[in-house]
C-alpha cells in the first residue's frame, strides 16, 4: 500500500488479542483496551573543531505497554510466572476499511515489573502491564504458519522479514 494522505482511510479498532508465547505454547492474556509501543532513540551531541554541532542517534529501545480490558486470577499468576523470563509476543492491531488485517510480532520481550491494577470506585477494572522489547541481532523475521499463534490472520511457510530488530508489522488483506 502507498504511504498517501488518504482522508478516506481510518482504523477502526486496534490492539485486541493479546498473546504470550510460553514454552511451545502461546497463551491468550486478552483484549487491549489501551497501550503504546515505543521505539525511541537517545541522541548525543557531536562538537566539531569549528564549533557547530549536530546530534547524533545513539542507543535505541522499545517499551511495550498495555491496558487490559480483564483482570484475572490466571492472567495475573501467568504473569508472575514470567517476571524473570523471556517471551514471545503477539497482539492483533485491528482492520482498516480497505480490508487489511494487521498484526504485530515481538520475538522477545522481558516483563517490566511495573504492574499497575487500577481499582477505583464505579470503573471496569482494568491490568496495566509493562515489556521491555529486546532488540536482536538482525531484522525481526518471522514465518507465519509456525511461528505465529494459530489464530493469527498471516499465513505462509515462508519466512517475512521486517525493518527493525524489535518487531515486525504484518499486514493482510483478508479474502
């Protein structure tokens, strides 16, 4: 898809289904009501003889924080059980009206722990859960039909490579 001004384009819903990959098995922690995913840069600043100077990218990082629309006895003890580990993750980011479907893929992320339970008075209880993304050697790859979770909109036997060593983007376009 070319990257236009499309007024006509818009996302409808984001961020449902939610998933970790522990062991061999990926495990449904639920729908995204909120969050955010970082990818962000420090920058250092560069002095020259002549006295200009100019910043430059240094260290790059990737947080992936979410808000869950459930609270669970079994989602909250999943994660205490992976506060010293790594996981996989997986989270459906919704269809555009075009018909694309689009999911993201995290090959590693560390549980910040950071959990956040809101309970105020008269409000649907939410979790609030914090992952640091590990960045790895390469370019995130990743084959749909054995490395993504069975329900995942992507297919394919063929690995998909993406543009950053944090994650990848898949799109598709359903039929």
């Amino acid at each position: 898809m070319a990257i236009t001004k499309n007024t006509e384009q818009e996302k409808i819903n984001s961020g449902n289904n939610f998933q970790i990959k522990v062991g061999s098995s990926w495990l449904t922690l639920g729908n995204i009501v909120s969050g955010s995913l970082e990818k962000m840069a420090d920058s250092i600043e560069i002095t020259h003889a002549d006295g200009n100077s100019h910043k430059k990218a240094s260290k790059r990082s990737c947080t992936l924080s979410v808000v869950l629309s459930q609270v669970a006895k079994e989602i909250m003890d999943q994660i205490d059980d992976i506060l010293n580990t790594s996981v996989e993750g997986y989270f459906y980011n919704g269809r555009d009206e075009l018909g694309a479907d689009q999911e993201f893929y995290l090959p590693e992320m560390k549980p910040i722990e950071k959990l956040k339970l809101d309970m105020e008075g008269g409000k649907h209880q939410v979790l609030n859960l914090e992952f640091s993304v590990v960045a790895q050697s390469a370019n995130v790859s990743v084959t749909p039909d054995t490395g993504l979770p069975a329900d995942a909109y992507a297919s394919g036997a063929s690995p998909v490579t993406g543009k950053n060593p944090f994650y990848i983007i898949l799109e598709t376009i359903a039929a």
